[in-house]
C-alpha cells in the first residue's frame, strides 16, 4: 500500500537538516565556554546596519560594550556582511558576503579577513555558476579547515537549487571537497 507522505518530512528537510546539524557539530566543538562569542582576543564579533551606509557591517566591541569598531565596508553590489565566526586562535573572522541581492547574478561568498580589519579575501571565488553561493561556514576546531554549505542551481521556479551540500576547504580557501549532497525528489 502506497504512503500518502502525512507525516513524513520531505527530503529536502532532512538532509538540509542534517547538513546543518554538521555545521552546528563543528561550531559547538570549538564554541568558548561562557564567553558570551568573544574570541580568543576577549572581543566580540557581530553584525548589524550601518545607518549612513544602509549596508550590513561587522562590528567587534569588547565585552563591556566599549570599544566598537568597524571590520567591514560593503562596496557598491555588496550589501550584506553577515554570519561571523572568529578563528579558533582569535586572529581571523570567517564570515559571508551577499553580493548583487535582487538581481540574476546574485551570490554568497564567504570571505576571511584579520581582526583589526585588514587582509580581506574571498575564499571562494571558484563558485561560479552553477553554483549559486557558499554560506554558514565554521572553523574546525584546530583552525586548519572550513566546513560550509553551498548551493548549485541554476534554481527553478518551483523549488530548491538541484544540489545542497555540506564542503569543507581548507582554511586558506584551497582543496575545496564535497563531504554531502542532496538531490530533491
């Protein structure tokens, strides 16, 4: 007898499930205990909008709320700088960058970039099409390698990009691997 699917989780939800349960597992296995986010260096990372930029920035303060600094500074097709996580040493925030929102070319890259705001680099300009972009990326625990989710389209109208999978590169953005890969119904 056929199931009528009630009840069940579609496919989709699951392995997008999974795949973020890893992402969170790798987070989880180097999260500071009780530091409120801070790294290794006692500051915390965070995002939010720059009134006069209209753009999403990152930000670090220290843990008193003192010491606000701006990290980041979106160019003209970049709008959002968001999903920070600090290198397990303290010396490096992996975070994504949205670029052209709204329009065909629309992409997410994760970028790397020092704690005082300099050496800027996206660590995945090999997605092009048809990958559609890289986001949620932690650090490993020891700081060698990057585990993300990426999307690969083109995507159709009527549901989810073709594959969603979980990568891991390492932590200068070379040997970029799949580890899993869904493919919807």
């Amino acid at each position: 007898m056929a199931r009528s699917g009630v009840g069940r989780l579609p496919s989709v939800v699951v392995v997008a499930l999974v795949a973020f349960a890893a992402v969170l597992a790798v987070a989880v296995a180097h999260a500071p205990s009780g530091t409120g986010g801070a790294s290794a260096n006692g500051r915390i990372v965070f995002q939010r909008v720059d009134p006069e930029l209209r753009k999403v920035r990152l930000y670090t303060v220290r843990p008193n709320g003192t010491d606000l600094r701006a990290l980041t500074r979106p160019g003209r097709n970049e709008d959002i700088d968001s999903q920070p996580d600090w290198s397990p040493d303290g010396t490096k925030i992996l975070f994504r960058r949205f670029t052209n929102p709204g329009r065909r070319t629309e992409r997410t890259d994760l970028y790397v970039i020092d704690r005082n705001g300099r050496g800027l680099r996206n660590l995945t300009p090999g997605c092009v099409q048809p990958c559609l972009g890289s986001e949620e990326g932690e650090w490993s625990p020891d700081g060698r390698q990057i585990a993300f989710v990426r999307a690969i389209g083109p995507i159709p109208e009527d549901g989810p990009p073709p594959i969603v999978g979980l990568f891991l590169m390492n932590a200068d953005g070379s040997n970029v691997r799949q580890i899993t890969q869904l493919t919807p119904n």
